[in-house]
C-alpha cells in the first residue's frame, strides 16, 4: 500500500471548530479527531478500517496522513487515543505510528460483564 494513494477527506461543511471532525479514506476507512481542546492544542483520535482492508497498512497511512495534518492545518501539539488493553492490533498500530503508553485506566472499561483497562497512547507532536 503506497501511502500517497490514499487521501483524507472532511465532509464538506465541517471543521474541527465544532470539538470533533471525521475524515475519510474512502473506502479503506475513517478517522476521527474528538475531544478538540484548542486551548492546549490537543485533540483524541479514533480511527475505524473496513474488514477487508485491515492489516494491510491503511490503517497506519491514515494515522500518518492525519499527523501531518494535525500539525500542519490545526497546529496541534498533542494527539492521544484510549484503547482497551486487550486491543492488541491497536496498541501496536499507535506504537508503530511513534505514539506511548502515557497512562492506564484500571477497570475503566467493562466487556463480556468484567471490566479491563484502558491504555492512553500519546503523540507530541512536532
């Protein structure tokens, strides 16, 4: 997958100035920024990959694509994520795009009737 092919597209008429802003990567998928503090230029991210083309490197384009954007047009300084703790194919996807475990949320999440932790990854950008 070469990462210039794929494109990151808002719906027209949205702007992160409303605290949230999906773009897509038609039709790999979609990635999210939420959480939008302007104040302390940081924003969380979500990002979601149709079935069929996970694990095949979309996933970390888009995850790049929208650092570059994030620094670039929103002059953002911090990008972070929460990610369940048995989410293993996330937590090595935001590794792999140089984000860190900066924090753990014991028992923050419940599944299947127990809870699990939650993993905060953080990226400083620059």
């Amino acid at each position: 997958m070469e990462q210039n092919k794929l494109t990151l597209v808002a719906e027209e008429g949205t702007s992160l100035s409303s605290g949230s802003l999906r773009l897509y990567a038609l039709p790999y998928g979609c990635i999210d920024l939420y959480s939008y503090d302007p104040l302390n230029r940081r924003c969380a991210v979500g990002i979601m990959v149709a079935k069929e083309y996970r694990r095949r490197g979309y996933a970390l384009a888009m995850l790049q694509q929208l650092q570059e954007l994030a620094t670039t047009n929103y002059r953002m300084h911090t990008l972070y994520a929460d990610i369940a703790a048995t989410n293993t194919a996330s937590l090595n996807l935001f590794h792999k795009a140089g984000y860190a475990e900066c924090g753990r949320f014991k028992e923050w999440l419940e599944l299947d009737s127990h809870f699990i932790d939650n993993i905060r990854m953080q990226l400083i950008l620059k």
